[in-house]
C-alpha cells in the first residue's frame, strides 16, 4: 500500500472500531481491520476486506456493508467536507474512493519531502531521520577508462546521493580509486615497451583511453608469449605462470614498492593521464564526488587494526604465520587478513579505509556501491568490522548491484571489447540527434543549442534505462530501446516535461495581464462538476511522489523514482488527451487544468533531477 493509503488507513481505524462498539458488533472477539490499495480496475482508491469484520458480526460481507451505509458520512475533514465520495462492493471487498475535497487538501499542502505525511525509513540499526552518510562508487582502475559497468555503479551513486540528500541527510560522496596493483604496472610496462614516448596531447587521445590501450597491448603480448611457450611443449598453466611480460610487470611492482624513482615518476604520470580523463568523463556525465581515496594510499591501513585484534584474540595466528579471521559461526568461512611474510590482502585494507573514514566523517551510516560479484567480500567486511567491536559496523551497507551486457553479450575489459562511457554517451548523444532531425522546429535551432540538447536527451535515454531497473538485477542495456519517445524511456518523461512547459508558455503569451482568478490557488476552486477521470488520476499521481522518494531511499533503489516519473508522464498524457485546457471555455475549469499541468511539470523536474536528468524546456 502506498504511504498516504498507509496514513489514512491509520486514520480511518478509530472511527470505524468505534462505530462497529456502538453496534455492538464483534461482541465475542477483536477483529483488525484489514486495508488495502484499491486494484486499477475497480472506481475508488481504498479497499476495507469485510470478510473478516462480517465473520466477527456474525453478518453477510452484503449486510454489513449496506450497515456501513450510514457510518461513511461522519468520516469529515477539518473544515466539515465529506472524506469518502464513492462506496461500492465488489464481493467481499468494499472500495472507497475519497471526496475532491480531500484530494484539494492534499494538493494545498503540497507535495515536497518535507510535509507532516512524509517520513525518513530508518534501517534495522534504527538511524536517525537525519544522517551523516558516506556514499562510495565509481572505484575505477586507473589502468583502463570507465566502461558500461562503471556507468551503471556511478548512475546509481549519484542517483542515491541525490535522494538522500533531498531528504535533509548530510551525504558525502567518496571513490576509491584503485592506482596500484600488478595491472597498472602492465600498462606502464607496454607503454615504456611499444609507446616510444609517445603521450595522449602528441595524438590528440583522451588520457584514460590511451593507457587502456597500452593495457590491451599489453594482454596481446603476454597472449602471445604464452602460445609460443605453449607451442614448445609448455603446460598452458606453466606458460602463463612464467611468460617474461609477466615477469617484468611483477620486477616493476616491487620497485614501485620500494620507491624506485624511475618507476614512480612514470606511475605518477601515466596516472595523471588517466585522472584528467576520468574528469571529462564524470563532468559529462554530471557526477562529483567530494572526497577521494587512493589505494596507493590506503593499501597500508588495517594491518594495525589486524595486529590489535590479533593481541584481543578476535583473530588467530597459524603455525606459518599467517593471520585469519574464524567466522564459521556466523557461517562464512575464515578469511585470511595477513600473509605468514606480513603484507596485507585486500579486505585489511578495506578495514583500515573504512576505520578511515570514521575517523574522517564520524558517519551514522555507509554505504559501497560494488557489483555483486562481490557479494561475500561485503558481508565478511562487514562481520570482521563487527568482530573489531565496532558500533558502526551494523550501518554499513552493500548497495550491490547486477552487470550490465549488451544485446551482443559480455563485456570483456582484457580483450578491449568494452563498451567505453564515452563511446556509449557519443552513440545515445548521435541517437537522439537522429531522433532530433525528425523535428523541423528542432532543426531551426543553433546548433550548439540543438547538440546540448540531444547530450540532454542521450543522458536521459542512458541513465532513466538504467536506473528504471531493480540494482539487484542483471540487465543488458539496448542503446536503441533506451531512445523510444514512446516507451518506458528517459526521453517519453522529458518530452511530456517540455510539452507542458509550451503550453504554460502560451499561456502567460494569451493571458499576460493576470490569470483567470486573481488570487485564487488551483487547489482552492470549488468545482461545481465531477471531475474527469483523468484529471482526478493525475491528482492521485501527485500524492505518490513522496513515498516513491522515501521508498527509494529505504531499499537504495532509484527505481522507484524512475517508476513515479513514467507514470505521472503517463497520466498527464492521458490528461492531455482527454482534457482541454487552453481550448477551454469555463474560467474555473480551465485555472485548475492549468494548475494541474503546474504540478505535474514541478514533480516531472524534481523526479527528473534526483536521477540525474535534464528537464528541457522544448524537444
């Protein structure tokens, strides 16, 4: 059931056990009455189930409802207006649809996150409604550009972070980038080996897009070494184990280590390459973050946090020297935490960052946006952090999230057949271009204009495809079906945004001296007619705007937004259709269509921003 369906549930509770004690009904027991959200084929929008009251009555489900007859008039609002206006059974199911007073009451009081019937859903380690959180993703290699996967890992970021920021949580957005490590020194091996000095500015290259290209080199040639070794008489696993590339990146790592000059200076630079190109990327795309941890920096934390828990006997030393973690009681396995020659894994140093971060932040919740392939790593983090004795542990959370394909399968990073962000944000961008040139009035626009909106509409079709789907799920993403004006798409929400935003544009050029009622809010008009059928549909998409928010937030799931976006875009078409607005004639009806198409265009920009999205003007 929807939130306001859930408080007005509550609040028709009462009333109605106090109507069924002055009946003397349910004499021989209690019974809780059960609500639901009306089904879509039937007129109303709540449902009281009268099984179980007319069982307890000892009546029909028939001859308590006609009983019930008398008691629907004393439901009032605050100013006397009737609360319910319909009644009608349907088997044992009675549905209820509410007075236009009552949806002009809700409309009055607006439908911002900050209104006495919206709440902030606290998680199981019952957080205040206001949080300080920490809000990791992105977490790219700096060995290779950023590619369809860490499109849907940054879309789903900044989408969460808009959300919980919207209602008044403090968050802070951080990315560990990963710029040490065996495959960073691969690309810096092939390009001390094939590059000839040649830098990204000397071919006009983006930097990330460069060294990735020297990582796929790299792959190539250590393939290569491999089938002639394995063309000698060698195993395969002997070949891979000994190839001298191979050995060269391992040579490189250790000196980097060791602080060899040579090797940190072309680290330093390579990675500057890289950084300057992940910046363009997450500036097209519209993303930020406010803090950055390097694991070149952060690879030495956690071995002290190992060694204390070691000395409190949270953990064990085995005869080799290594340090383990026990967590079979808590059913996972042991994991080790510190070689038997003392260097850490990577979870130490996923302890040390996270201790890090409270240091730095002092959050009340943190949240890793990570795919779910590491699913496990992520509970046994968060059970060691536990074990550590750490209160926080328990407000940490995985945001995992399920790979993204194409319609021709998996993405394949060492063989270069990935799908780059900027090569997918160059195709959605030339998609709606093409969709643009079908416009004559958009081709008459300058074409900076008319390039900045098809990037508009390409985002759109890009993020609203992605985010539309549950994180949990595996999804292939179609750049053709993700530009469709007329499906569940990014751009059917935008140009229902620009359609009402023309035609509030004629309405300030046909009444530019004042509005039909002076004074008067839309919601306020006292209509002497029943409403249509959409417009009071469009009404009931409003009140849904704050729980699809609120749930969003509770279940880090952006979808529920996307959902609330299409269907209000879906109902305003409807609207649109079936109700005239600047054609009609009756003053009053025509104020209050306008201040519908007002509405809607507010909430089709706010749902639009808290997933990232434009809301142009014209399309």
């Amino acid at each position: 059931m929807i939130e306001w369906n859930e408080v007005l549930a509550q609040r028709l509770d009462a009333p109605l056990r106090a109507w069924f004690a002055e009946q003397s009904l349910w004499k021989e027991r209690n019974v809780e009455p059960v609500w639901q959200e009306t089904r879509k084929e039937f007129e109303g929008e709540l449902t009281l189930v009268l099984f179980g009251p007319a069982k307890a009555a000892g009546v029909k489900p028939e001859l308590l409802a006609t009983m019930l007859e008398s008691f629907w008039p004393s439901l009032t609002l605050e100013n006397g207006d009737p609360l319910i206006r319909t009644v009608r059974l349907a088997g044992g199911f009675l549905n209820l649809g509410l007075s236009y007073a009552y949806w002009r009451q809700r409309w009055s009081m607006g439908y911002s996150l900050s209104t006495d019937l919206v709440h902030v859903h606290a998680d199981q380690a019952n957080l205040p409604k206001r949080s300080k959180i920490v809000l990791e993703y992105s977490s790219p290699n700096t060995n290779k550009p950023l590619h369809l996967g860490h499109v849907r890992n940054n879309l789903l970021g900044d989408s969460m972070y808009r959300i919980l920021k919207s209602l008044g949580h403090e968050v802070v957005r951080v990315q560990v980038i990963n710029d040490r490590g065996i495959h960073i020194c691969k690309s810096m091996l092939a390009w001390q080996k094939f590059g000839e000095g040649v830098q990204p500015k000397d071919v006009n290259a983006k930097g990330d897009h460069f060294v990735g290209h020297y990582y796929v080199l790299y792959e190539k040639a250590f393939q290569a070494q491999v089938e002639e070794a394995i063309a000698a008489g060698v195993t395969r696993e002997e070949a891979e184990a000994t190839a001298t590339i191979l050995q060269e990146a391992r040579t490189m790592l250790q000196q980097w280590e060791l602080g060899d000059e040579a090797v940190v200076n072309l680290w330093k630079m390579m990675n500057s390459w890289v950084y300057e190109g992940f910046d363009i990327t997450y500036e097209r795309l519209g993303i930020g973050f406010d803090r950055n941890y390097y694991e070149s920096q952060t690879y030495v934390l956690g071995k002290n946090l190992v060694e204390q828990g070691l000395a409190q006997g949270v953990f064990r030393k085995d005869e080799k020297g290594a340090v383990w973690a026990d967590l079979q009681d808590i059913g996972l396995d042991s994991k080790i935490l510190l070689r038997s020659d003392g260097t850490s894994v990577y979870i130490t140093q996923d302890l040390g960052t996270a201790d890090q971060r409270q240091k730095d932040w002092g959050f009340d919740r943190m949240i890793y946006t990570v795919a779910d392939e590491q699913n496990y790593h992520f509970k046994v983090l968060f059970a060691i952090l536990d074990k550590l004795g750490f209160a926080w542990a328990s407000r940490c959370h995985h945001l995992s999230y399920g790979m993204v394909d194409l319609p021709s399968g998996r993405m394949k990073s060492r063989e270069g057949k990935v799908v780059d962000a900027d090569d997918l944000m160059d195709e959605v961008q030339g998609l709606a271009e093409a969709k643009m040139g079908e416009s004559e009035k958009l081709q008459a626009m300058a074409l900076e204009e008319r390039q900045e909106l098809a990037l508009q509409i390409g985002l759109a079709a890009l993020k609203f495809y992605i985010l539309k789907v549950d994180p949990s799920k595996r999804m292939t993403f179609n750049p053709e079906d993700s530009i469709d004006m007329q499906g569940h798409t990014g751009p059917f929400v935008q140009y229902a945004h620009a359609r009402i935003a023309s035609m509030l544009a004629r309405v300030v050029d046909l009444e530019p001296a004042e509005p039909s009622h002076p004074g008067l809010e839309p919601w306020s008009l006292d209509l002497h007619r029943d409403w249509l059928p959409a417009e009071l549909e469009l009404v009931r998409q409003f009140s849904q705007f704050a729980p699809a928010v609120n749930l969003a937030a509770e279940k880090y799931n952006p979808a529920h937004v996307a959902d609330f976006a299409y269907s209000l875009a879906t109902a305003f078409n409807r609207f649109y259709h079936d109700c005239p607005v600047l054609q009609e004639n009756h003053a009053e009806t025509r104020s209050f269509r306008i201040g519908l198409c007002q509405q809607t265009r507010q909430l089709l920009s706010d749902s639009l921003d808290l997933l990232g999205i434009k809301a142009p003007q014209r399309m």
